[in-house]
C-alpha cells in the first residue's frame, strides 16, 4: 500500500474517536439490555487482526468488552470435544466477546500445517456450520470477520517486522512458514469459505491492505450489526465528599517508588 495512496492520518484519528465513542454506547446498550456479542477475527497474519481489536478495546469496558486469545491446546485439551474450550469463552449476558483467532484454527493452521487429521478436518468443516447455527439460535449475535491481505502487502508487513526490535517478537516460526506456504493457506481459505459463509453466520471480508481503513470499516460494520441506542448521556454529578477529621500516618512511612522526572 502506497503512503500517497493511504487515508490522511488526520482524517483517519478524526473518525477513529467518533467511532470509539459510539463503541461505548454500543458497549452499554449491549450491558444494559443483556446481549450476547460474539465477534470472530480471522485472516492471515500480518492482516491486521491485533490492530483493530487493540482499537475497539482501547475505550471500552475490559469487564464488558473482553478479547480471547488462545494459546495452542494442551495435552488435555487435546483430547476434548474441539469446540469444547472455546465454549467456556462465549459472552455471558452483558459482553462482547473479541476472538483473536478461534475455532477456525483447524481450518487453517491446523489444516495446512498437518496438525490435525484428513477425518478431523473434514468433520470440522461439516459441525462447524451447525455449531454456529446454535450459537445463534441461543441468542447470541456471531459476527465473522476476515482480513484480506495481498502478498505484497504482507510481505511489506513482515519485512518491518523483520527491521524493527520491538515489533519482531510478533513474527513467530509459524509466522514465517505461512509465508513460504501462501498458496496452501489460499486453497484452504477458500474450502473454508465454502464450507461455512453460511446465511445464518456469513463471512464478512474486510479489505486490509490499508490499515487505517480497514480499521474504520471494521468498526463501523459492527456498530451498524448490533442496533443499539445512547444511554450514556446522563450527566453525572460528583457527590459532596465526608467531612475529613482522620488523621492520616506521616507520608514518611511508606515506600515511593522513585521519581526519575522531576
């Protein structure tokens, strides 16, 4: 993505708070009426996944608003029904649910790196539009995202990554064997894809080539996914404080962590 070709900064920071505010209201509504809120991340890495779900929970309630990230399954697990450990992170009443890569693992990473079996993946593909069908008819509000990335793009992502120290810890080994197989997470896309863009439960793909906009249109999908309405806007008022006669220990007693800006 050429920087000429990006969404002007100003204009960018602009609509970013306007959307952030109206995810408080969303967030409140949302916790107000009881809703179940579940929001699905997927797409190849360095699309941009980490940054939009960073965006919508920079303002928002970590109590109402809670992201899921999983690591790879232990030994346990391993041995459980697969949908079984994301289950126990669906939202209760009041939350919204942001998973940072889910059950759709075993249609990628796991499929095209030889993780699981020929008979896993393919009963995956078969439950997995049933087990959504559930969700909803549970109640709960299953929204899909998935990140589109060119090659050049990402391979643009991956060499800042490469250049810059403190963002190099996000490119993993799996992370660069993703890139050397790029065509066998296309194919498996695409099954995927076919197998589970369902009416119930559809796909939405975000395109995320620009960073900025792919943010923006993200966030303005899921607001406009969820009817809500502002309840936020009662004005508070602080009530008067207790009359003070405690008498409070000496502020020598106790141990400040140094001041290196004065």
């Amino acid at each position: 993505m050429s920087k000429t070709n990006r969404m002007p900064r100003a204009d960018y920071d602009a609509e970013l708070r306007r959307l952030q505010r109206e995810l408080v209201k969303l967030q409140e509504w949302v916790r107000n009426e009881g809703l179940r809120v579940c929001v699905i991340f997927e797409g190849r890495d360095a699309a941009g996944k980490g940054g939009v779900i960073k965006r919508i929970v920079e303002r928002t309630n970590p109590r109402v608003v809670q992201v899921v990230a999983l690591d790879k399954p232990d030994d346990r697990e391993e041995t459980q029904w697969y949908f079984q450990r994301y289950v126990e992170h669906l939202p209760a009443a009041g939350e919204i649910v942001l998973f940072d890569r889910s059950w759709y693992n075993r249609a990628g990473v796991e499929r095209v790196m030889g993780f699981c079996t020929e008979a896993q993946y393919i009963e995956f593909l078969r439950s997995c539009p049933d087990f959504e069908r559930m969700l909803v008819r549970s109640g709960i509000i299953l929204l899909k995202y998935w990140f589109s990335v060119s090659d050049d793009e990402q391979e643009r992502r991956f060499q800042r990554r490469i250049d810059n120290v403190e963002k190099r810890w996000k490119l993993s080994p799996m992370d660069l064997e993703s890139r050397a197989r790029w065509v066998d997470y296309s194919k498996a896309k695409d099954t995927m894809f076919a197998a589970t863009d369902t009416k119930e439960c559809p796909w939405w793909v975000v395109d995320a080539d620009d960073k900025r906009k792919a943010r923006l249109n993200s966030i303005r999908h899921l607001l406009g996914s969820v009817p809500y309405e502002d309840i936020t806007s009662k004005r508070l008022e602080l009530p008067p404080r207790q009359a003070d006669t405690y008498i409070r220990p000496p502020i020598d007693t106790q141990t400040y962590v140094p001041d290196h800006y004065s």
